[in-house]
C-alpha cells in the first residue's frame, strides 16, 4: 500500500511541476507571442487563439528536448500564423474565383431581360413535361455533358442508337416547343 501511495505521489508532484512550468512559460511569453503574431496576422483576437494553439500544443505534447521551451513555443506559434496567412491567402483567392465566375454567369442585369429568360425557361420546362419521359431523359442527359455511352448506359439502350434516338427526341421537342410558343 506505501508503494502505491508513493508512486500516485510522484505523479501527482510531477503533474504539478508540470503544471507550474506552463504556467510560468505562459506568464513569460503570453503578451510577446501576441503581439508578434498579432503583426503576423493583423487580428488581435485571432493571434490570441494562435498564441493559446500553441500553447495548447506544449500541453499536449511537450517537446522532447526542453532546453529551450520558449523557442519552441514561438517556432510553433510563427508556424501556426504563417498556415493562417496562408489559408487566408487560398480562401482570398477561391472567393475571387467564385465572384468573378458569378459574374461572368450573371449575364442578365437588365430585369426585363431576366424575365424573358425565365419565361424561357418555364417554355422549355414545359415542353419537356409533355414529352414521351425518355426522351426528355436524352434530352436533358446530353445537354449536361454526357457522352453517347454514358447516355448508353444510363438508359440501357445501345450505343449505336443514341444518336438516333436524340435526332428523334430533339423533333419531337422542337414540335411541342413551337405549339407551345404560338398558342
């Protein structure tokens, strides 16, 4: 039993030293960290959670050689700011991306123009509603981009007849389409 109570007392003064070292490397480096990051990434806030990352990190997995625990902690600390200033950078660029693709989508502005292509729309969506169902399919399939076999194969049909079947399938939208048009 004294062996026991022994060794829960080792690790429980170790646990505590441990506890006391973070303690004092957080009183020690805390506002330095912060404020060098806080250059790095240009929010306080954000270069206090990268600060506390860090920190979180030492906890966790202390490093194996602790000669120099404060130069490990600004190493990991500057490392975790350059992968910000580097997603910064990704999400800076995708977002651009997104808006000038928007843009380039968003051909439209003038809203009588918008209106006229959602009647367009409307007009197509209906014709296709009153066609035989797969040859709307062949339709639609091939104005997505698909291939003939993978229209092929996406209907069970064979190969050499798709071609066919959308020659037919685009008459008989074309028929509907212009009832549709001048009723």
């Amino acid at each position: 039993m004294a062996m026991t109570f022994s060794r829960r007392q080792s690790q429980a003064l170790e646990a505590q030293s441990r506890q006391d070292e973070l303690e004092a490397l957080f009183q020690e480096h805390w506002e330095r960290l912060c404020r060098i990051l806080y250059q790095m990434v240009g929010d306080w806030d954000e270069a206090e959670d990268l600060v506390l990352e860090a920190f979180v990190q030492f906890y966790r997995q202390p490093p194996q050689q602790s000669g120099n625990p404060g130069g490990w902690l600004y190493r990991v600390a500057t490392n975790l700011g350059f992968n910000t200033l580097r997603a910064r950078k990704r999400r800076q660029f995708y977002e651009t991306q997104a808006g000038v693709e928007a843009l380039a989508n968003e051909t439209n502005r003038d809203p009588a123009s918008a209106v006229e292509q959602r009647m367009e729309q409307q007009h197509v969506r209906a014709a296709l509603g009153q066609m035989k169902p797969r040859s709307a399919q062949l339709l639609l399939l091939r104005h997505s981009g698909l291939s003939y076999a993978e229209i092929a194969e996406a209907l069970e049909v064979s190969p050499t007849s798709v071609g066919t079947l959308l020659a037919r399938a685009e008459q008989e939208f074309e028929k509907i389409y212009t009832q549709l048009m001048g009723a």
